[in-house]
C-alpha cells in the first residue's frame, strides 16, 4: 500500500487529494465527487461517464497507506474549507456572469434593467425632440404675423393724400368747379373740410389711424409671445441635451457590461478546454 505514489490519489481536476472520491464507469477514473458531476466526458481520456460510484474501501485504504489515516482526514477538511471558500469567492466576483444553460438570471434581469432604462430615454428624448418641431414651428408662425402686421395701412402715406397738396384742391374744385368768388371758394373749402373730417373719408381716416394703432398693439404681443416661446423653446432644448448624455452614458454602461460578460464566458471556456485536454 505504501508504495502508491501520492499524486495517484489526487483529482486531476481541482489538483488536491480526493473529497467524495468518485469513480467513473467505465473507465474508471476517480475524481472528488464536487468536481465530476458536471461534466460527461471522462477529462483523463475522453470517454463518456455510462455511471458514477463511490470508490471502493481498497482505494481508500490505500489512500490512508500513502498519507496516513490522521493526514487524509486533515487533508480532506482543509480541501473541504478551501473548497467552500473559492466557490463563495466565485460566487461573488463571477458567478452573476456564468452560464447556466444559456444565462444565468442575474445577466437577463441586468440586461432587461438596461433595455428599460435605455428605452425610456429613447422615448422621453423623441417625445421632447417632436415638441420641440411643435415650438419651432409656433414661433414661425408668430413671425409670419408680425411680418402681415407690418404691411398694414401706410397711414402716412394716408395723410399725405389728406394734406392741402393733393386732396383739398381736387374736393374744392368739386364743390365749385365754375365759381371763382372769395365766398363760393370759402363755401367749397368748408363743404371739402367737413367732407374730410367728417364724411365718409373722416372714416376712413379713422380706421386707417385704429389699424396702425391696433397693428402696433398686435406687434406687441406677438413680440411678447414670441420671447417666452424662444426661453422656453431654450430650456427645453437643455433638457433634451442632458437626456442625450444620460443615454449615451446608459448605452456605454450596457457596452461595458456585455464586454466583461463575454470576456468571462470566453475564459471560462478555455478552462473546460485546457482541463480537457490535460
């Protein structure tokens, strides 16, 4: 018995002596118990494992042959311990990464949380970026007012044509056309005056006057309207800029994390490999 050399009771897989060793039919090579479960291919030689049972006492007495009844306890629980230890490390460092079949369900409730965070940005920001198009085109529309507004009634040009130059003489000359008398030109300019005043044309210089009144008011409040539109038009253009960095940052985020997830899967492969072929 105590010619067996020590590395024939070590698992070839995690290196240390046996914990739970198991043998795997039908060729018969013994690993611990933790490490053969999961896989189906013998990592010595290949073969598919038919069966799995626990080694005979033969081998186990020859275990103790090697390294003593006392040692192999020892050793079995400082296995155990350092065992327990590296699964709890993996856990915590890698384990939300690793696959269980196609993935484990920490990695799709992560990527899950990102498409929802992602999303609604994306909906928030094309939500602000069509009523910001709306605004703009307020605004636009306001301006096109103002511009109707100022081609109203040209007033001065409207009394202008009032003056004594151009109107009162052709209304006189209406009023009397043959009379060259002081008084028969008196009685034309009155008649002319009250017509102006007055008449129909009073009127019209009435409304002219209200026009541009009403016209400067109206641009008034459409410069008015137009300020506040514009701040608010700039307010909301700083919110969208924020919610395209936040999505950028979200997106980024998302990046990262498939990256490492794919980097620990591709390590982890090249592990069952390596332990494969050794």
């Amino acid at each position: 018995m105590s010619s067996i050399p020590a590395n024939s009771v070590t698992c070839s897989i995690c290196l240390e002596h046996w914990v739970e060793p198991t043998e795997c039919l039908p060729c018969r090579h013994i690993f611990c118990k933790k490490c053969i479960s999961r896989v189906e291919r013998c990592p010595l030689c290949r073969s598919h494992i038919r069966e799995m049972m626990s080694a005979n006492r033969f081998l186990l007495e020859a275990v103790e042959g090697v390294v003593g009844h006392d040692g192999v306890e020892q050793r079995v629980r400082n296995a155990e311990q350092r065992a327990e230890e590296a699964e709890k490390i993996l856990a915590e460092i890698a384990g939300p990464f690793l696959e269980t079949d196609n993935e484990t369900c920490w990695e799709a409730k992560a990527r899950e949380n990102a498409e929802k965070v992602i999303g609604g940005l994306r909906s928030q920001l094309e939500c602000l970026r069509a009523k910001k198009r709306g605004m703009e085109a307020a605004i636009s529309k306001l301006e096109a007012s103002k511009r109707n507004c100022a081609r109203g009634p040209d007033v001065n040009h409207f009394l202008h044509c009032l003056s004594g130059a151009t109107l009162l003489p052709q209304l006189i000359s209406t009023f009397a056309p043959t009379s060259t008398s002081r008084a028969a030109m008196g009685v034309a300019a009155r008649a002319a005056l009250g017509m102006v005043t007055g008449g129909p044309l009073g009127a019209v210089a009435a409304a002219a006057f209200a026009g541009e009144s009403s016209g400067r008011q109206g641009n008034d409040e459409i410069d008015e309207e137009i300020r506040v539109k514009t701040a608010d038009l700039r307010i909301l253009e700083r919110e969208i800029e924020n919610i395209e960095a936040n999505l950028r940052l979200e997106e980024e985020k998302e990046n990262r994390r498939q990256y490492f997830v794919g980097l620990i899967r591709s390590m982890g492969q090249n592990s069952e490999r390596g332990m494969g072929q050794s």
